[in-house]
C-alpha cells in the first residue's frame, strides 16, 4: 500500500498499468506477455509493478473486475432510478451497446469474453459477477413481460440473446463501417422488444 | 504428402493433430502450447507432426478453416435443398445451434471466436469465409422479409443479432443446466421470427 511518496511517475496508477496490460494482452497474447513486458510498456520498474500486483494472474483478474466496475457504473447505476420497466430495459440496452462500442473500454471489457486460464478461486469471483449481472438482465425482462401480456419466450433464454446480440458485437463492429451507433441501437431494440415480448 | 508406408500411428492423421491441438490452446492457451507439446500430445514424433504442419501458425489456421468446412457441412449444406425461404431459415437456426452445443466440435469452432494472433495473409482467408457465412445469413433474412410484411430492421443488422444469438451460447451453456437443446431452439427460434419480422 503506498504510504509515502514515491518516485513512480503518475502513469503507474493500478489503472494504467490494467489498461497497458490489457492492451498488451490483446496484442500480443496473455501467455506471449511478461510482467516485463508490462512494467517496459510502462516505463516502470519491475518493484514498482509488483508493488501494485503481484503476479500476472492477479493483473487478469483485476482487469476482469475493473471490467465489471465499468459495466455497473455506466449501466446499471444511471438506471437505477428510472421507474418504468420497459424505460429501463430500453436505457439498459441503449447504454450497454454504448459501452461495447466505446473504443476507451474495448480492450478491458473485452477480456471478460475471452478464454483466458485463470485460478479457480479468482474465476469464481469474477463469474459471481457477471451471474449478478445476467440475473439483473433476467428479472427485468421479467418485469417487463409481467406488465405486458404474456410471451411466448422464458426470461432467462431472453436475457442470453439479447446479452449475446449485444456481447458480440466487437467481434464484427468496425467504426468505419455501415451500421453506426444510433441505428444498430435502434434496431437492436426492435428486434429485441418484438422478439421477447410478441 | 504421404506416399509411402509410414510408421505413424492411425492417430497422426491432420483432423486428429487439428483436435488435439485445439483442446490444448483451449487448456492451455495458444501462446503457452508448443509444437513439442501437441507432439507428446500425440504420441508423435516431431518428424512426424512437422511431415503435416510446418508451424503453430499453420495448425492454428487450419483449425479455424476447418472450423468453417465443419459449418458448411453441418449448416448450409443440409439446407441447400429446402425451397422455401422461412422453412431454410428456421433450418439455419436449428442446425447452427446443435453445431454450436455438439461437444465433439466445440473446441474446434470456439477457435474461431477468440482473438488469436494469425499472420495477416492467413488471417485474410479466415475472414473471408466467416464473411461468406454472415452474408449467406443476411441473404436469406433479407428474402424472407421480401416474401413477408416489410419489416422495421435491415437484413444486416438481424443478420448480426442471430449470429451474437447463436454464438454466445459457447459462453453460458452447461450441459446439465436449466435450458435444454430443443427448448432453446424454439425460444431462440421464437425471438428472432418476432423480432426481425414483425
């Protein structure tokens, strides 16, 4: 813990070394990446990467954490407070594509969908929270199907597609390309309210 | 090429290094897997895995372009004869799930999901199969909404949403879970009709 003051410049914040990491991790593989390479990128000494984590794996899991923080701050908590069920679920999946498509992000959120080998006690914390988060997704729609009539389709098979149609976007999303923000926002929300809520 | 009596086991064929190879990245992770490793995997001689793939890079795309032979073969050509455009639809969707949750393959179509780093020449060839695939699907939506009502969504942006669908299933499926191979067929079945048709 960082008591007094240091000689570290300020880019050696445990943000920016998850940041740098997961950039490194992206481009050149998790396993092909050393701590050496991560406090190089840096331009940090090796104590003072390992003052703030102590091995690769604990970077990983952190990453993933920081992920679920970004998710949760810049989805669920601006909704919190709206009333309807059916406004919430639109903001929820206007601001979850928002996310996804937010270049600053993209290489920490990412990490949450690759297969990266993690120890089992920090991949069941991490996994603890993304359940929190399908879960959440779940009971809204839920929500949403108990005030209209009712649906052919269950809320949980719901909350996968639409969690999927919108996780897999980085897989094909090119900020060049045809389909920009507003409009797959759009029609993502058509298909997905026609959808489970026929 | 093999022209003559070799003393390799039936084992050594190129799908089985291809499967072998594929359960090890999945293990291990690509980086963290070495030639000598998918040899003693094996039980093959470096000679021998070397007579097949001349490097990791090798294997790793042929995974991958195999990965696509396997949906082809599983997907599109079963469909090819079905005239009507909706029958072929509901077709794709239920053939590209049970691909999706049949165990022997997932390892080798996962391959296709997570960011590997490919040599750009190799990697330009895998895209252009996938491509071939997500226009195929797009095609077909695009027909189908022809020979329906107009429909408030363009046949690209249904095209990824089905495709996010069906894919993401490899990140939440258990074998030993609530939701089961036929009954998500028909949810998923249910949202995409109602969603991208309505």
């Amino acid at each position: 813990m960082p008591t007094s003051i240091t000689r570290e410049s300020p880019s050696s914040s445990r943000q920016d070394i998850l940041r740098a990491s997961a950039r490194l991790f992206r481009e050149q593989g998790y396993d092909a990446t050393s701590m050496n390479d991560i406090s190089a990128a840096l331009k940090l000494s090796k104590g003072g990467l390992y003052h703030h984590f102590r091995s690769k794996d604990e970077i990983l899991f952190h990453i993933m954490n920081h992920a679920m923080d970004i998710t949760e701050a810049r989805v669920l908590t601006p909704i919190r407070d709206i009333q309807d069920p059916e406004e919430r679920l639109r903001a929820l999946i206007r601001l979850h594509i928002e996310l996804v498509l937010r270049a600053r992000d993209r290489e920490i959120t990412v990490i949450l969908h690759e297969n990266h080998p993690l120890p089992t006690g920090l991949r069941k914390r991490v996994n603890a929270r993304k359940k929190g988060y399908i879960h959440f997704v779940e009971e809204l729609i839920a929500e949403v199907q108990r005030s209209r009539k009712n649906s052919k389709v269950g809320p949980r098979a719901a909350a996968f597609a639409l969690l999927g149609m919108i996780n897999w976007i980085y897989q094909w999303y090119r900020p060049e390309g045809e389909l920009q923000e507003q409009d797959l926002i759009r029609q993502y929300t058509e298909i997905f309210f026609a959808g489970a809520f026929a």
